[in-house]
C-alpha cells in the first residue's frame, strides 16, 4: 500500500499541467510520503518534467510562429475562399492554445506549483480542450464539405460559399465553446504542504465535487462519476463521432474517386488526409490513457499506475505537438503554399525596409501573390 500511495504522490507531479484531470488533490495526504518509492521515482519525475517542457517549447514556438503565419497569409494575402476559411479557423485554434503554453512550461519548471491565479488556471485548461474540440469538428466539417462536392457537385457547386463556410464555422465555435466550458467550472486551485519538498505548493486542478472536503464516500463517488462524465463526453463528441463521420466521409469520396487519377493528385485533398491523420494520432494516445485514469478511482495495481505515470505525460505531449503540425505540413505538402510562405516573409521584410519608392512593385506582388493562392485553395 505504501508503494502504491507512493507511486500516486509521483504522479501529481508528473500530470501535464494543461490535460491534467482527477489525479490531484482527491487522494493525496502529503503529510505521509514513502521516501523510498519518491526517491525511486524522482528518476523518472525528472525526466518527464524536461522531456515535457521539450515538448511544450517546441509546440510554443513552432505554433505560435506557424500558426500565425497561416493565419496572416489567409487572412491578407489570399482571397476568402470555402478552403481558406478552414484553414484560417484551424490556425486561430491552434494559435491561442500554444499561446497559453508558456503557462505550462512554468508550471512544469516549478515542480507543478501554480503561481498564477485561479483564472488563468481555468483558463488554461480551457483553451486546451476549446483547441481540441473545435479543431476536431472543423476537420469533420471539412470531411463533409469535400464529400458534398464529389457527392453532389452541382448542389455544392451553387450553394458553397465563404459566406456559408464563415457561418458553419462560428457554429462550430460555439459548440466547441459549450463542451469546453465546465473546465471553466470544475477547474480550481488549492494550496497544500508538500512533505518531501518541504514547502508550500500550489495546484491548478478538477474539483469535481466543488468541495475541499474529500474524505466521505459520497463526494469520493461525486467525483468519480463526474469525472468518468467528462472523459466519456470528451472521447465521444471529441473524437469517436467525428473520427466514425470522417471515415464514412471520406469512404465514399475513395468509392466515388476510385478511378480519378485527379484525385490523388490533389494537394489541397493530399494536405487534408494528412492534416486529419495526424490530428488522430496524435490525440488518440491521449484519449486511451484518459480512460486508464478512470480505473484509478478504485484499487488500481501498481503496474498501471506506473504506466499512467508514464503514459499520460507523453500523451499529453504529443497532443500539444499537433497544434504545431499543420502549418508545417502545409509547407512540404503543398509547393504552392511553400511558394506563399517564402514570398509572404520577403514582401514583410521588403515593406519594413524599403523606400517609399518600392511600394509600388510590393503591391504588383501581393496581387500576383492572391492570383496564385486562389489556384492552389479552390
């Protein structure tokens, strides 16, 4: 048992700040601390905190910068289009939450300690889950939009518009906004006296039963069961519905196209598959460990909270590392957009440090820069 409870003080430390669920708070007395299993899991803490802060800083910085770059080039250099209004709400999805993550990579450098408020502890968990959902379901509404317009091309052809796509998408936002928002409500901070750091810490955490009191059976079950909700609501409407719509999608697009070499050449269908593959890959591992975490309401064995120790930290990461994906994708996927990229960067420069006298051939190329766009989005 002691081994157990103190594998369980290791994990509060080792949960990614911004995912992290129920495993804090709800069971630990850090006034009894088994030194002997922190000191054997002081190892592997450690290497999960760098390993993790690796992690964030490089979705940091790669999305901040990418993210923001294909949300200026969509938004100034490119004529609004059905495929850039996609695009353009995905990025701002992916930019906000690697925004937030500086956050993160503080609360993980300070040991789990959270210095910075109980609002931008809700917050932050917001923002991640907010990225999530609305990504998710605006990669659903692109999977049927292109399986209208090989389905249906005439009926897509005159009613698909910016317009419409601008309206589905703020649909989109509001619905990500109401799944995301009981983070807003269950999300808490609490401070506590850590035994084997022998300080004061505080963390940002779900309080599911609304209560500092965790000690009654009833609230123990409150939690449980609010818990298991929310892992089952974020699986099913954040990845089980729209990945089963994505897939019968994009089956009917194959049996329609099966013989259109065309199809296989597209880039902007070749950058979607790709920009959807990796959205599952990436947030699958997060969802199965989510479900091991529910196992730990009851006696969970030593074996699997070692693996949740391990797992979901990695998990976490690698779900954070896909807000930093799509940009770079749309790089080495797509020439044209590589072209976009290049000339986007140069007309910045060239405006910030050329004459008054030059601004007349920057203009000549933002408009050649839109005439290309329009061919490589539509």
């Amino acid at each position: 048992m002691s081994s157990l409870h103190g594998m369980e003080n290791a994990m509060l430390r080792t949960l990614p700040p911004d995912l992290i669920t129920n495993l804090s708070i709800n069971w630990y007395d850090y006034d009894e601390t088994d030194e002997e299993i922190e000191e054997d899991y002081s190892e592997i803490e450690n290497f999960m905190h760098i390993l993790s802060m690796v992690f964030y800083s490089v979705a940091f910085l790669l999305g901040v910068t990418g993210n923001g770059l294909v949300i200026w080039i969509t938004s100034f250099k490119m004529k609004r289009t059905v495929n850039t209004v996609w695009f353009l709400n995905l990025a701002i999805a992916d930019f906000i939450f690697t925004f937030f993550l500086p956050l993160s990579i503080a609360y993980t450098a300070l040991g789990f300690h959270w210095p910075f408020g109980m609002l931008l502890c809700k917050l932050n968990s917001f923002v991640a889950f907010l990225n999530m959902f609305a990504s998710v379901f605006l990669l659903m509404v692109i999977s049927i939009d292109r399986c209208l317009s090989v389905a249906s091309p005439v009926w897509s052809h005159n009613h698909r518009s910016s317009k419409l796509a601008s309206l589905v998408a703020l649909v989109v936002w509001c619905l990500a906004l109401t799944l995301s928002s009981p983070y807003l409500a269950f999300r808490d901070t609490r401070s506590s006296h850590n035994t084997y750091k022998n300080s004061t810490v505080t963390h940002c955490y779900n309080n599911f039963a609304f209560s500092d009191d965790n000690n009654s059976e009833h609230i123990q079950y409150l939690i449980a069961v609010r818990h298991k909700a929310m892992i089952i609501t974020r699986f099913v409407c954040g990845f089980f519905i729209p990945f089963i719509v994505i897939i019968v999608c994009y089956s009917i697009i194959a049996l329609r196209l099966k013989k259109n070499r065309l199809a296989k050449k597209s880039k902007p269908f070749k950058i979607i598959v790709a920009v959807i593959v990796s959205f599952f890959f990436c947030w699958l591992p997060y969802h199965v460990f989510s479900f091991l975490e529910t196992t730990t309401h009851s006696s969970p064995s030593s074996a699997m909270m070692r693996a949740i120790i391990i797992g979901i930290p990695l998990a976490s990461s690698l779900a954070f590392i896909n807000s930093c994906i799509n940009p770079i994708l749309y790089v080495f996927m797509g020439q044209d957009f590589k072209e976009k990229f290049k000339k986007s960067i140069l007309s910045a420069f060239e405006s910030a440090f050329s004459e008054e006298s030059a601004q007349t051939s920057i203009s000549k190329n933002k408009c050649k820069s839109i005439s290309d766009a329009e061919t490589n989005f539509n």
